[in-house]
C-alpha cells in the first residue's frame, strides 16, 4: 500500500513540477486573489504557491511512506518493537497526501490556458508539421520522405514560408494536386492528428 501511495504521489508532483513550468512559461495564466501576497520582491507576481505547495507536502509524504514500508516489513526476531513508534506517523503520511492533492486542485481552479501564448508558441514551430506532411508523402510512395523532412526540419526553425515551399515541391513527386492543396492548409495551431480521439480513448 505504501509502495503504491508512494507511485501515486509522484505522479502528482511530478505534475505539479510541469504546471509550475507551464506558469512560467505563460501557457497557463493565474487567476488573482484580491489581497493575496505576491512575490516578496515582485509585488505584480502571482505565484503558483498552491502547487509548489502540493509539491512540499508530497515530498514529505512520500519520504514517510517509504521509509514505513521498508521499515514495517521486518522486525529483528520477531522482537523489534521499534515498529510501534513507526506506526504512529501513518496518519500524518496520509494527512499530507491529502494537504498536497488538495492543494493542487486549488492550484487547477486558478489557472486558465494563455491562448495568445500557446498560438504564438505553436506559429513559430512550422517544423511540427512534419508529421502529417510525412504521413501524406508515405502514403503516395514519395521516396525518403523521413530522410528529406529531417534534412528540412532537424535542428532547424522551420517558418511557414519554408514549409510550404516544401510541401509544393512534392507536385513533382507523384502528390496529388488535392493532397498539395489540404496539406497548404495546415497550421501548427490546426493539426492535431488522432490527439483528440486517443485523449478520449477510456
């Protein structure tokens, strides 16, 4: 039961961690508290406390839950009564738990997607697009589509001019003018492939 509480919990923190870095990323906006304290040195600054929070107390938690279960699996001779002092911090343990997956739903009720931002990120990485313009030169037998996206893309910024320009000069190569035509179409902010139908796969 610990081992397991304690795969649990870092999960959590471990979301945590990446809505944190979402924050200050600015994918995600904090809501304001009127009258919260802000940063110490920053008064502007809405600090993601709720999951750094969870974050604290998950550590503490986890931290307990497996020391208890390393430590309540053996008893020396069957004498060791060093067990009963061990016991009496299961509650707090579990107490944390609690605090923490609390603390991170609060932290989720205050936060909404920084849509400006993320279609700003998503404009500036034409490259994702290799994807679906892959999968369309494959299914048309397009000779090394891999080989030819990764000379264009690989440790490249790749803008919408260069990808288009790309994706034309597939005409040549056997793409139908159609495939051309809905593959120009394409946005990074408008591609999503199957990400909607497997998100909501049970």
């Amino acid at each position: 039961m610990f081992d397991s509480l304690t795969r649990f919990n870092d999960v959590l923190l471990d979301f945590n961690r990446d809505m944190w870095g979402y924050i200050s990323l600015g994918y995600f906006r904090q809501i304001a508290v009127a009258g919260e304290v802000g940063s110490s040195t920053m008064p502007h600054k809405v600090n993601p406390i709720d999951f750094e929070n969870s974050e604290g107390n998950l550590g503490v938690a986890t931290a307990m839950f497996q020391h208890m279960a390393r430590k309540l699996a053996v008893s020396r001779y069957q004498r060791d009564l060093s067990d009963s002092t061990v016991l009496r911090t299961i509650g707090t343990g579990f107490a944390h738990t609690m605090v923490a997956i609390a603390s991170t739903e609060k932290g989720l009720s205050r936060v909404q997607p920084n849509q400006e931002r993320l279609a700003a990120d998503l404009d500036a990485n034409w490259e994702v697009l290799g994807e679906p313009v892959q999968t369309v030169m494959r299914r048309y037998g397009v000779a090394e589509p891999y080989e030819k996206l990764k000379a264009l893309t690989r440790g490249k910024r790749v803008d919408a001019a260069a990808m288009r320009a790309f994706v034309e000069s597939l005409r040549g190569e056997g793409v139908p003018g159609e495939a051309i035509d809905a593959m120009l179409k394409l946005t990074p902010g408008s591609y999503t492939g199957k990400a909607e139908e497997l998100a909501r796969r049970v």
